[in-house]
C-alpha cells in the first residue's frame, strides 16, 4: 500500500544543481532501503544512490562526489541532492522503496541537463 511521488526535476545547464524530492504515503514502517534510480531512453534502469535503514549510504561510481541522498523519517521522505551536473545524467529519475518482499516505484521525474 505505499505510494511514492517524486518531484524536482527539470531542465539545467551543465554544472548546475537540482534537488529530488520523493514523498512516501501509507506505512514504510520497517524498510530496508530508500534510492534514487534513473533510465535514460534506449537504456537500462540503472541505481544511482540509496539509504539503508541506519543510515549508511552507497553511490554508483558515476553519483560519487556529486550527489548526496538524505531522508527524513518523520516526513516519510527521500532526497537527492545533485550538484555539478552533466549531459550524461539526463534521465528520469524514480524514487525507490524495499521493503521485503517488495519494491516500490514512483512515477518518474525529468531531468535534463544541456551541455
């Protein structure tokens, strides 16, 4: 029964930044994790970032140094703050919830960024 809802996306230059924000409705009581993953047209959907219950974070190797995922428990809310963006991080984005069994997906937001 959980519903998640990502906004912040948009179009930036490279270089620029953007903040992602997903809101969790219903229970993620007991989670696993949270993260970030994104598709390019033609791609895969590949991760990008998550927050396990704990708090420890991982990146994928191409995030490091440039992104940094966040929640907040109260708000039932995972961020991703992206800074120094490139044309390659064009994609939409969808936010993440494991919770075992299951995985929950968001809708998607854009981002484009231009060279």
């Amino acid at each position: 029964q959980v519903q998640l809802v990502e906004s912040g996306g948009g179009l930036v230059q490279a270089g620029g930044s953007l903040r992602l924000s997903c809101a969790a409705s219903g229970s993620i009581f007991g989670f696993n994790a949270m993260g970030w993953y994104r598709q390019a047209p033609g791609k895969q959907r590949e991760f990008v970032a998550r927050i396990i219950r704990g708090g420890t974070t991982n990146y994928a190797d191409s995030a490091k140094g440039r992104f940094t995922i966040s929640s907040d428990n109260a708000k039932n809310a995972v961020y991703l703050q992206m800074d120094s963006l490139k044309p390659e991080d064009t994609a939409v984005y969808y936010c993440n919830v494991y919770q075992f069994p299951n995985d929950y997906w968001g809708q998607g937001t854009q981002v484009t960024v231009s060279s």
